[in-house]
C-alpha cells in the first residue's frame, strides 16, 4: 500500500477515507495521535504510525481508548495539534473523559475521531456515536467520502482551535473503508514547542463547573455561526422541491443515486450537511423553507431528523406547516444499513411514483458471477487458529465436569467461539472486559444457590484494554472463577497491532513487554500456562483450575495467531489424511472433524466419503491428529 | 425378532437423561463421542447418525432377553430365577495366595489366570481402580496382571470401553469379567443387527459376577474422603448379613461404614435391574452365602463348563456340591431383584405394557410377579 506521503499537494491519490483522515490531519500540522485498533477506525493510527519517523510525530497505541484520549488531550494541553481514533464502542470507553474534557477545554487543536459500524458488520452493536456529540455540547462533522473526510480532518483543527474544545468527526464503515481519489494538500510539519502552561487558575480541573459548563454553550455557539458558512454543507436540486431530501456522510451518496436512478432530479432537491451538530439554524430554515415535505435519510438513529423537528419547533411560526419523513414515520429503517434501494422506496411512496426496483434475479446473478470463486464457507476461525483448539478442550473440560459450567465471552476474534467453530462456548458477549465483569459477579453468586463453574474468556489485548480492574475486583472480592486469557500475541481482529505485551511499539520499534503471567501472579491468584494445541494438557489442566477449591485461577493459553505464524514461521507439520483408515460418515466418527471441529483446512469429499487437508489453508498445526479416533490424519515434521 | 436400532441422541434421551445408565462402558472407547469421566458417560459432541453401536449396545435399551439367549446359548430365556444354568456348584481357588487377596473363594482369578494359561483367551478385560479408588477397564494378559485385580469395589466401572478399545486392535481372544449389565451389553454386540460387528467374535469367554448394585463413584469418593485417605485404600469388602457393613480396607487398619450410609450412592438403574447373577455370561460366580471362603459358581454355557471342568481337574479349583439351602436362597434373592426391578419399572411407567429398556412377553411378567 502507498503511504499517505508518497504525493505531494496537488496530486490526486486514491484512499481509504481512514487513510485520508490521517492526510487531512498531516495536512493540519499533527504533531501526536493515539488510539486503540478497533474496526472500522484501525486504519487511521495505522496509516499515521508508518509515517511518524519521517513526518517527526509521536503515534501510540494505547491500551484503551479513554487512554489514548487523556494521552491525546495532554498533547493539546501542551499546545500540540493531536488527533485520537476509535470505533463506537470505544467512544463508550473514553466518554467519562470527554465529559470532563470538554469542560476543561483544549489548547491545540484535538480531534476525536469515532467510525461507527452500521450493521455491525464488524462490532457487537451498531451503536450511532453522534448523540455523543449533542451530550458532550461539542460539534460534530461528518464526512460522505474520502475527499470530504481529508479536508473536514484537516479543518476540525482549525475549529477546535477557534473554540478551544475538541471537535468530534464521525465516520461509517462506508465511508472509513471505501476508497476514492483525493486531491491533496501541503504537508505541514509539527513545528509547535510543547509546553504545558494554563492561562487560567484551574483551566483544566472541576473548578467552577457552572461557569465552565456556561463557556462550553458559549463555544458550541460560536461553532453553530461557523457552520451557517461552512464549506460543507449545500443544497442541490430545484428552487421549489416537491421533497427536500437532508442528509449527511455516506447516506448523502444513497440520496443522490436514489434520486438520479428515479429520475426525480427536477422535483426531489437534497440538502447535504457535513455539520450535523450543532445544525447550523440559519442555513437549515432557508432550505426547509422550499418545501412542505422533507425526508431525512441517515445511519442509524433518526439523529439529524430529530434535531430539525426540535429546530422547526423552535422556529414554527417562521416556517409554516412541514410534514418529516424518515424512521419515525416508518419510511426508513432505524437499524442496520441504509442503501440507494431502501431510499429509492422511501421516496417512491412518498411521491406516488413507481419504484424502479433492481432486477429481480440480480442476486442469482452476482451469485452465478462469483460463485465459482469463492468457496461457502460459513464466518469461523482461520485454519490453525489457537482460539479453536482452547474452546475444544474448554467445551470438553465443562462436559466432562457436568456441572453446568459455561464460559463469559469478551471482544475479540475469540468473539467467534460464539458460533459452531467455537463450539457454541461463548454464552454471553458484551464490551471490551466485560466477560471478566460478569465472571466476578457470577462467582459470588453462591450464597443464592448458584454451583455453576464459571469460566471467562479475553485476548492478551483485551486483557490490558479493559479486564484488569474486572480480574482485580475478582481477587478482592474473593470472588470464584477461571480466566482463560487467549495469548495469540496479536490484536487479531483489527490488523495486527502491536500492545502492551508483544514488546513492539506502534512504530514497530522494540518497546518494554508486560508479562501477563507475572502481572496476575502478582494479584496472589493461582496462574498456569498451556499450549492450546496439546488438547489432553490445555484439558486436564481446565479441570485441575474448574475443580479447585474457589479463588479466581487464570490459565494464559498462549499460541500465536495463525496468520502471524504463518507470516514468520513454516509450518510444524505436512498434514495428510489416509483414506484407507478414515472413518467418514461410519459409527465410531460421523464426520467429527469436517462437521464438529471445522477447521477450513479440512474438507469433505464427497466422491470418497472421506475427509481430506486442503493444502492451500492448511496451516500445518496438526490439531486435527489429535481429534481423529481413527489416527487417519497424519502428520508428519514438515 | 430383532433388537432396536437407534443413534446417540436417543441413547442420550433415553438413558443418560434418565439417569438409567449403568455405567457399564458398552458405549465408550468406539468413537469421539461418548466418553466415561469420573462415574458418568459424557457425549462431548453431538453424533448425528440415526444408527449407532451406543445405543444397540447398551443394556439399558431395548432388551430382549429372548433374542439375547437364543444368541448366547440357542435356547429360549427361561424367565425364571437364574436364567440358563447347567450347573450350580461351590468352589474356590486351590491357591490360597489367590484366595487371601479376593474376596470369598477367589474362583474368578483362578479361572481367568487358567484361561489365560491354557490359551482359551490370550487376554482378559478387567476392572482395576487407581489411586483415588476411580475404576475402570484393564487389559490382563499375565496371572500377575489378573491378581492384581482381584478384589471388589462395588463401584459402578465402565469396564466394557476397554473391551471395546482392545478389540480393535491386534489381541484375537478376549476374556471379560463382567457383572451382569456388562454381561448383557456383550450379549447385544453378539445380537447386534448392524454391520459393524464390533470385533465381537474375539469374546471368548465371560466370566459374571453377581451384583445387587452398584455406587456413584463422585458421591462415594465424596463421602468416603472425609473419612479414610482415597489414596491409602487398599481394599473393601462388604461381609454377608446380618453385618451391613460396607468395610474398607487401608495397610494401617479397617474403617467399618454403615452400609445405609451409601446406600443412597446406589446407581438408580440398579433399583430397574433385574439381573443379579449374570444370565448372559458362561459362567457367574458370586459368594456363597454362609460357607466363609468360598464361591457359588452357575455354569450356564458349554464354554463354561469346560473350562469349569478343565480347572478342576488341573487342580486349580476345587468344586463341591452347593448345600441345597443355599440354591434354595440364591433364587429367593435373585427372584426378589427381579421383581423389586420389574415393579420399580411399572412404577415408573404407570403400566405394565412397557418396561422402560425390558423386551419381556406379559406372560413372563406375571410370572416373575406372582
């Protein structure tokens, strides 16, 4: 991939609205960013960490996102223009921050970057963040594209400067990782001294709340006069539109492809906003004006659509009668993702116009197109994933037990163990530490009759972002359960990003490791450590920590991640089936491997009635030898 | 005539979920699915085949005792209170060794020692418990190996996994001591209509234990830890009535416990039992009641009789008549199972016209009941 470097002003590049975040923010003089990877906001500390040397600024990864926001806003004390990035459910995780923050305020220009996830296509909800924005009284901008994301990022600076508080810009998955081309701008340097030097006494504490609080109206304020001229937001279409289309980020793009496939471009006029809160009043009157009829189209919550009902209650008597369309009419989901078919039938009833539907086999079609490509395959873990052969010897170690033990999942890849490739184990899945939370609170239910085992799950950077205090308030409480702390090494999910214990900093430069064995060890509780892929071992030590005697036990499964492996090591083993010895559908195997373990590297034939290794995904763990009653998978040293 | 075939999910329905499973291990060591952990048969994963070993096998599902006994011994089942018998006698083991070890006239380990020696076998499958007193199936191919197996634990013990495990490899003549549930199970490999025989016709010989019932092993381990050191448990005994004693054994001495106070480890299936004294094996050896160091010994098959017979002339055992009194009281006690089973099972049921896992004609019932 091209560095977000490699051109200079003038040219056009083609990026991913993350990477053209990071450009704007380049282009704004940056001088420190920090966040915690979570999909669809990875990208954006990503893409800055390759460039930090040569661009001469600080990037972390930190351990959570309210750190990585306390870390940015030190920055901003310190008069350096900073940027911080996170997806939804860590704005969750900074909030208690930012609600202090904003009524402290900034010096240099701080941008809180938060990519929402609509559909959840890779989150655990799909949380819209902008009410975030109304709650904590900052503006908000929202970018449609990689253009308008770059040069948004790049005025947010500006914006937060002029107000002196942070300035949120909120993304979706749609816009953080599609691709476009961006006319770029000069770079500019940090050349700002740090230095932390308050001009108030107790500028940045608690001190005169009230007061603070009446300076942060003040500053929203004068956001919402910047806005009635900003750049971007304007108006397309007729003078009088039969319907007023407002809208913003990506959803702005489904408008529009709606309108021109209807051919409504002479009656249907669209007002697009980049500045959703707060709505510039002015500006969103004179367009409302035009019209009777105005449809707002957005992902998820109807947010902009209730801030013009509030606005136009305010200004009614200036306004006159207008009727609004959106989801609180029904006309638009207020879940998962919006598309141009879904606006297209919105404004197709909404008109009387008949809609223009896609083509009723244009499914069958795409599917015919690429069918042949891609192999069905259910969502699951990779061949030779660690996280698959703990949950086996987890689903086994509880049905041995019988005691109706069961497992508190927590945010990672290991989230999957939810699913049949983890065995169904995960039966409750919530925030980043939360698996631990519920652990701690389940093991004292004792007193109440309760004599389930309780076993948690977290990954090794899911263990430093949120289950430390939760495995802590465990210990304190005395509280009794076993934490499987899943150590692949990697923050998997997200891309790979270095933290706390892969002894790497963001830049990839050596960085002090945090021994996890020690750290619990140090909290008194008994820690073992296994091998995932010795299923007897991982087993038989699982039932040693469940049949303890109470306390909180932690047994670090440590392997590294499959695709990590596979990027530094060969693999341990060529694995084979022989088909001779291979049981197949018979009594004595039914399938186990193919149709229980699920490792995409085996695979069914359906000509022999047999299993077999696809070589290409096989990673050459040779887990499968030890699962197969009848010794049919070989492995033998590669 | 045929017994019913089905797959582990109704195995599971209708034993293991009924708490009716007698632990035997009929339906262990054959595949990844089913396993014996501590006393109890787990299913680690879901089977999805309609037809399965497990539940062919498995005492506790459709048993027809007819089909079973024309297989083992080509007659009609007798349905009266000892099953086929060609035979009764007293016996015991000549070596007095063998006999200081087991419990009563130490026969079992005589004649599976002498089967082994005279090749009729050239392994025996028996129960042998580790150091926390958890049973379970052992491979015996040398007297010593048999000796050290001698004794009782009156824990439930899936010995038949192992039968299962070793009759797949290179071994050809298999032996098994079995209490009468795992009598029965190999009786149903030998019946089994499917096409997997399971390497049964390596069974060579079943030597039966009478049993009254057998324990829980999580809840009497449980229980008896607090009293004696699982780990320093040599041996237990349980001496003939009036006693009621279950006793145990550790190198420092003798711990006496009530036999009331486990009773209530007692597996439930051993309450729908109707078996006492092995029907379905070649020969079944228990105690002889009031005659201390000796065994009732039941040849039911010719099998049997010969290696009984073999024994006794090569001095290994020594045989004497069994006291007509004590005949007279084996069948009281054996009746009196079958009917506490037979009337525990219509009690479950609520009719007489189906008998849990029993194939058995009305007629048969009534007759057992009256």
């Amino acid at each position: 991939m091209t560095s977000i470097t490699a051109y200079e002003s003038g040219a056009s590049q083609l990026l991913m609205g993350n990477e053209a975040i990071a450009r704007g923010a380049l282009e704004a003089g940056l001088g420190f960013a920090s966040a915690y990877p979570g999909n669809p906001s990875s990208e954006i500390l990503g893409s800055l960490a390759e460039v930090a040397s040569e661009m001469d600024i600080y990037v972390e990864w930190s351990v959570n996102e309210k750190v990585a926001l306390e870390a940015a806003a030190a920055a901003s004390f310190a008069g350096v223009r900073a940027i911080v990035a996170m997806k939804q459910n860590g704005l969750n995780v900074a909030s208690d921050f930012l609600m202090n923050l904003n009524l402290t305020g900034t010096v240099g220009g701080l941008v809180l970057v938060v990519c929402d996830d609509p559909s959840g296509l890779s989150s655990t909800n799909e949380q819209d963040s902008r009410p975030a924005a109304k709650w904590a009284e900052l503006p908000l901008l929202e970018p449609a594209d990689s253009q308008e994301a770059k040069e948004m990022t790049k005025w947010a600076f500006e914006l937060s400067e002029e107000i002196k508080d942070v300035c949120l810009i909120r993304s979706v998955t749609r816009v953080s990782h599609a691709r476009g081309d961006v006319r770029l701008g000069e770079l500019v340097p940090p050349n700002r001294e740090a230095r932390f030097a308050p001009t108030m006494l107790g500028q940045f504490t608690p001190l005169l709340v009230p007061i603070k609080h009446n300076f942060l109206l003040q500053k929203v304020n004068k956001a919402r006069e910047i806005f009635e001229s900003s750049p971007f937001n304007w108006y397309t279409g007729p003078e009088k539109p039969e319907l007023l289309i407002v809208t913003c980020g990506s959803s702005w793009y489904y408008s529009l492809e709606a309108v021109k496939t209807l051919g409504l471009e002479s009656s249907v006029g669209i007002l697009k906003l980049g500045t959703t809160w707060p709505l510039p009043e002015k500006l969103v009157q004179q367009h409302l004006a035009r019209t009777d009829k105005v449809l707002v189209v957005e992902e998820v919550d109807p947010f902009l659509e209730g801030n013009l009902k509030e606005l136009v209650g305010d200004t009614f008597s200036a306004l006159g009668p207008l009727t609004f369309y959106g989801k609180r009419s029904g006309h638009l989901p207020s879940f998962g993702e919006l598309d141009p078919d879904r606006v297209m039938e919105a404004i197709s009833s909404l008109l009387g116009r008949e809609r223009v539907a896609v083509e009723p086999d244009y499914a069958k079609k795409a599917q015919a197109l690429t069918g042949g490509l891609v192999q069905a395959r259910m969502i699951g873990f990779c061949a030779g994933c660690p996280h698959r052969a703990t949950l086996w010897s987890v689903k086994n170690a509880l049905k041995l037990d019988g005691r109706g033990g069961f497992v508190t999942g927590d945010i990672g890849c290991y989230t999957l163990g939810l699913g049949p490739t983890g065995f169904f184990q995960l039966k409750t899945v919530q925030a980043m530490g939360s698996g631990t939370g519920l652990a701690s609170g389940f093991g004292k239910l004792d007193k109440l009759g309760f004599d389930q085992p309780v076993l948690t799950v977290c990954g090794d950077s899911t263990f430093f972002h949120a289950t430390i205090p939760a495995l802590i308030n465990g210990v304190y409480n005395q509280s009794n359960f076993t934490l499987i702390i899943l150590d692949n090494s990697a923050t998997a999910m997200t891309g790979f990003q270095p933290h706390p214990g892969t002894g790497a900093s963001a830049l990839g430069e050596p960085a002090p490791t945090v021994d996890i064995e020690a750290l619990c060890g140090s909290l008194g509780v008994r820690v073992e450590v296994t091998d995932p892929f010795d299923l007897q071992d991982t087993t038989q030590k699982l039932l040693d920590l469940i049949q303890d005697d109470g306390g909180v036990r932690v047994l670090i499964s440590r392997r590294k991640c499959a695709l990590v492996r596979a990027k530094e090591e060969k693999p341990a083993y060529k694995v084979w089936v022989d088909s001779e010895k291979c049981r197949g559908e018979n009594c004595g195997c039914a399938r186990l491997c193919t149709r229980i373990f699920q490792c995409p590297g085996l695979v069914w034939d359906d000509e022999t009635h047999t299993a077999k290794i696809d070589e290409v995904i096989c990673s050459g763990c040779g887990v499968c030898a030890d699962i197969c009653p009848a010794s049919a998978i070989i492995r033998e040293a590669a | 005539m045929a017994l019913e075939v089905k797959g582990c999910r109704e195995l599971q329905r209708e034993v293991l979920a009924r708490d009716l499973c007698t632990l035997c291990g009929a339906c262990v060591g054959m595949c990844p699915y089913l396993v014996a952990y501590r006393g109890r048969v787990v299913a680690l994963d879901e089977c999805d085949l309609t037809q399965g070993r497990c539940y062919v096998f498995c005492p506790r599902t459709s048993l027809d005792l007819d089909l079973l006994s024309q297989t083992v011994f080509g007659v009609p089942y007798a349905a009266d209170e000892l099953g086929t018998v060609q035979e009764i006698v007293m016996t015991r083991a000549r070596d007095e060794g063998i006999r200081s070890k087991a419990q009563f006239g130490g026969t079992v380990t005589a004649l599976t020692s002498f089967a082994l020696d005279q090749g009729l076998i050239d392994s025996a499958v028996l129960t042998a418990s580790d150091a926390n007193i958890l049973p379970s199936g052992t491979l015996a191919i040398s007297t010593t190996q048999v000796r050290n197996c001698a004794g009782s634990n009156f824990v439930a013990a899936p010995t038949l996994a192992a039968f299962n495990r070793e009759a797949e490899g290179d071994i050809q003549r298999i032996g098994v001591v079995a209490t009468p549930c795992q009598a029965l199970a190999l009786a149903k490999m030998r019946a089994s209509p499917l096409e997997n025989r399971n390497n049964i016709d390596k069974l060579k010989l079943v030597i039966g234990l009478f049993c009254t019932w057998a324990l829980r092993y999580e809840e009497l381990a449980r229980f008896l830890a607090d009293k004696v050191p699982l780990r320093q448990i040599v041996k237990f005994d349980i001496p003939p009535p009036p006693a009621n004693l279950l006793q145990v054994f550790t190198n420092s001495g003798r711990t006496d416990i009530p036999l009331d106070d486990v009773r209530p480890f007692v597996r439930p299936t051993c309450d729908v039992c109707i078996d006492m004294t092995a029907e379905f094996a070649d020969i079944s050896v228990g105690s002889a009641e009031g005659v201390e160091g000796w065994n009732t010994l039941i040849i039911r098959s010719d099998v049997g009789k010969e290696l009984v017979e073999a024994a006794r002339a090569k001095g290994v055992i020594e045989t004497t008549p069994l006291p007509e009194q004590n005949i007279a009281h084996l069948k009281e006690a054996s009746l009196l199972k079958k009917q506490r089973g037979l009337k525990k099972i219509i009690e479950t049921t609520g009719s007489d016209e189906d008998l849990l896992y029993l194939k058995l004609a009305s007629e048969a019932v009534k007759g057992l009941l009256s």
